[in-house]
C-alpha cells in the first residue's frame, strides 16, 4: 500500500484517534443524550485515587452532562492474565462501592457484569470470525500485557480479550469509549468489527456504530513511591483510607532534597505529582501551588496536599462508609444493571442472529 514506517502508521492513527476524540467531547457538550458511553474496569479490588481522577470523575462527569451511561464490570477480563480470580464477589462489591461513592447514580448509569449477560457473550462468536489471527497477535496492549504477566504462552481468552470488548463496547451501540491510551488498540479493533460485521453479515446497513475513545485529558498520577500507582506495589492512596491514613501515606512519600518546590514533572516527578494530586484535587493549577509554597519545603507540601486531598475525598468517603453498611443494597443495584443490559443484548443478538439467517 504505502511506504509509510510501523511507527508512522502507529503516529497517524493515534493522530486519529485523538481527532476523533476532540470531534465526540463536542458532540457531548452539544447534544449529549444522544450519546451512549460504555466503559468498565476489570474487577480486581477497590480503586485509588489514580482511577478517580484519571477516570471515574469523568465518567460522572459525562453522566451529569447527560449522556446515557453504561458501566461494565469485565469479570470474565479478570482471568487473562491470571490463573484465578480470587474473591471475585468481594472485588465486584469494592468496585460497586467506589463507583456508587464517586457519584455513578443507578438510575442514570447501567452497572453490569460479563457473567450475568449471556447474549453479550455469543456474540463474540460471529465477530472472531471477523478478525484474523495476525491482527490478534499484533495488538500492543495485549503483547505488553503477556509480558508483564511473565508468561510465555500466550492463553486463548488472553489473545481474544479484545474480541471480548468489541461485544462489551457493541452490544449496547455505544459511541462514546473513555479510556486511557493503552485501551486504543482494543477500541481500534472494535471500530474494524463493526465495520466488517457491517458489510459483510449486515448488507452494508450502518447497524452497528463505530466508537471513538474519548482519551482523558487528565495527567497521570504516579504511585507516592514515583512508581506507577498500583495495590501490590503499596504506594497508592486508596479510596477507602480514612483522612488520617491518607496523610500518613503522603507524609512517607518519596520527594527530593530542594526545598524551593517547583512544579518539574520531568526532572523532579515525585515532588510534581504531589502537586499534580493537590491541583486535581483543588482545581487550582500545579504551578500555583508550587508558588504558594515556594521554600518551605516537602514537609509543607504534603500537608498541604493531604489537606486538599482529604477535603476533596470527604464527601465521597461519607457515602463509602453508608454503601459500605449495605452490601445487599449494592448487590441490588447490580441485578438491576444485569438486567437491563440483557435486555438490550438479546435484542441486539437477536437482530444479529437475523442478519445472518439463524432464525428457525
Ligand atoms: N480492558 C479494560 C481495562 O483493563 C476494561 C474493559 C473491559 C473495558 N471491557 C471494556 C474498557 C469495554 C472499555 C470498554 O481497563
């Protein structure tokens, strides 16, 4: 076809991407409920504060906005890299918590799990056949994921995950896809499905939409450790900590020896992420702050962040401790969710079972 380099091709469609991201944040700022976002977290515990502001406060945002929302809680995601799920019913109880507790309101969002929506889950059958082999073996995400799990063979749920999420993304018609880069490859995938599912079962007709990823804007938040934020590496500030342990956790985060505070993400990371997570926390920009503190040092600057933090966090934390006292309640909101996605994916498989001429 073209001369163009791997990283060339890998360049422009990320430039893609990201126009097609701007061109859907309008559309949700001008006509909003006609917009259906799918987006979901695989359930492996409660969530930290790197998860709130990189993308659950979005996803609340967008259901304020009033655009219809849709959550999916991948349980089945759960064992592509892993060999178990562990307490999965906990996990799933931890996820519905914080979601719930950031302010995801069951009568406007859909929350639901891959295990209770059969449909959901045939339908992944006709779209492998959509997808060849190369075009699995090639997906980034799931290469670096292979290798962080330190295995060397790749499993099969492993390699077809992504096929797993086009029907999770599909089922519902969603448009709207807010994820974080390492999700574009799968989103990619999903937009080639419903385009070949499309032409090729569908006679052309435009039944199934393709999604654009709506890539946060918000900054990474690295671990307090300067690490990536994550449980087994014990450097996380956690949605369920009490005020005091999170200023605890702060007060041992790793910074530098400058006293003048200076917002450097480059050069200082560990002393700009704490002023990243005050910012996000306060609205107010990380440059200002590091100002305010000027030479008065890390010690002032964890205060402070803690501080700004924990205020921020305080709502929050009081519905987490009220849902936390009810878990049958949670677990009714999740029924309700599980049924009205399998509402919506057996009208959507029967129509596919139509398309291909399976109706007996
Ligand atoms: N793969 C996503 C993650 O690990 C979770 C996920 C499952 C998802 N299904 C999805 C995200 C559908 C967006 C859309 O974070």
């Amino acid at each position: 076809m073209t001369d163009t380099t791997p990283d060339e091709t890998h360049r422009t469609s990320y430039d893609a991407a990201l126009a097609r991201s701007a061109k859907i944040e309008e559309r949700i700022a001008q006509d909003p409920a006609r917009l259906r976002m799918l987006t979901g977290d695989r359930p492996t515990g409660a969530l930290h504060i790197g998860h709130y502001f990189g993308t659950l406060r979005n996803r609340v945002r967008l259901q304020d906005r009033g655009v219809e929302t849709w959550v999916i809680v991948a349980d089945y995601q759960v064992i592509t890299d892993r060999d178990v799920v562990g307490d999965i019913r906990g996990s799933v109880r931890e996820l519905l918590t914080d979601y719930l507790a950031a302010g995801l309101d069951p009568e406007r969002t859909t929350i639901f799990t891959h295990s209770a929506v059969p449909a959901l889950n045939q339908l992944m059958l006709p779209f492998l056949a959509l997808v060849t082999q190369p075009e699995l073996e090639r997906n980034p995400t799931v290469k670096s994921e292979l290798h962080a799990a330190g295995r060397s063979a790749m499993g099969g749920l492993m390699l077809n995950y992504p096929v797993h999420q086009a029907a999770d993304i599909l089922f519902c018609h969603g448009d709207v896809v807010p994820v974080g880069k390492d999700q574009l490859p799968h989103v990619e995938q999903t937009r080639v499905i419903a385009r070949r599912f499309n032409e090729r079962f569908a006679h052309g007709e435009r039944f199934f939409r393709e999604p654009a990823a709506l890539l946060s804007e918000s900054p990474t938040i690295l671990g307090l450790d300067g690490d990536k934020m994550s449980k087994s590496r014990n450097n996380t500030v956690m949605l369920r900590m009490t005020a005091d342990e999170t200023s605890a956790a702060i007060r041992k985060a790793k910074t530098d020896g400058d006293r003048q505070i200076t917002f450097d993400p480059e050069h200082r990371p560990e002393v700009s992420n704490l002023l990243t997570i005050a910012a996000q926390a306060s609205g107010r920009a990380p440059e200002a702050i590091a100002e305010e503190i000027g030479d008065r040092g890390a010690g002032t600057l964890k205060v402070l962040t803690a501080e700004l933090l924990n205020e921020h966090l305080a709502p929050l934390r009081a519905r987490r401790a009220e849902l936390e006292q009810d878990p049958g309640y949670l677990f009714t909101v999740l029924r309700e969710g599980n049924a009205r996605a399998n509402a919506v994916a057996d009208e959507t498989l029967d129509r596919v079972r139509e398309f291909m001429g399976m109706v007996y």
